[in-house]
C-alpha cells in the first residue's frame, strides 16, 4: 500500500491532457492501486492520474459500491442534468454547485485492458464526469455555479 500525494489546484499538471494508454504493465497496476489506497485514505469518491502527476488516462471512482477503474475512459451518452455540491480531493475543503447530466454511459477499459460499458446515474454519473474532465486537464471549480464555498471534511 503507498499513499501517492496529490497535487492541489494550481499545479500546472492538472491543466494538462493526458495520454491513452496503450499497454497495461506492472507500473501501471502498481498505480492504480496506489490511487486507490490514497482516494480511500483521503475519503475521496474518485481520483484520476494527473492528481498524483501521472499524465495518463486512467481514473478510479468509488461511490460506496466498490472499486471502479477505468483506463481511456469515453463518455457514449448523457441525459438530464442535475446540480449538487460537488469536491475534488485537489480543492481540499471546498465544495461548488456544479450541473453535471443525471446520466451517462461510459466505455472505458477495465484493469485488464478489457472493454467495458458502464451506465452511472446520480452520484455515480457525477464522479464519472468529474474525473474524465480531469484527464482533460478541467477542474471542476471552472464548472461552479455561485461560488466556492467551505465544507467540513470528514478526514481523519
Ligand atoms: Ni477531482
């Protein structure tokens, strides 16, 4: 298990497009599994590479239903929207109201560098959203409607 930091907004690696990846290899698996024990160690609900400083398409997310990893992630289709405070383990301490769709359905890879279709609503549709715009180098802060404002983290 190692905890990776992760970098705060202002980091110019968080501006950045990430790279597909193209093959899976150990340093790969070694840290997906690094950004897992470090989002469940901070309670985080998704963490993407660049947080730790890793320019590659690769995303985690869980909701509470165990462990997503998604490698070269698309989004297929959206529907609806829905606007509720969202956070970002970059932004430590802050929340903003962000519209994100109801609903979406993704392609990615999984682990195993098999093809996967996932259908998210909610919660789940929000942290898809939120973290492939982060391979995307968008912070969601540049997404808030009204304003940042504080929220008492659950931390330790
Ligand atoms: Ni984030």
């Amino acid at each position: 298990m190692a905890i990776r930091k992760i970098r705060l907004e202002g980091d110019p690696v968080l501006g950045k497009k990430c790279r597909p990846v193209e093959v899976m290899t150990d340093k790969l698996h070694v840290l997906i599994g690094d950004m897992l024990d470090t989002m469940y160690e901070h309670n985080g609900v998704g963490l993407a590479a660049p947080q730790v400083g890793i320019l590659k398409r690769i995303v985690v997310v869980d909701v509470g239903d165990g462990p997503i990893v998604m490698v070269n992630p698309q989004i297929l289709e959206s529907e609806g929207e829905e606007i509720m405070d969202e956070g970002c383990l970059s932004v430590p301490g802050m929340a903003g109201q962000v519209p994100r769709p109801a609903y979406v359905k993704v392609k990615a890879l999984d682990e195993d560098m098999e093809e996967v279709e996932l259908e998210a609503t909610e919660l789940l549709a929000r942290a898809f959203c939120h973290e492939i715009d982060h391979l995307e180098g968008k912070m969601y802060t540049s997404l808030v409607q009204g304003g940042l404002h504080p929220v008492e983290y659950e931390d330790e």
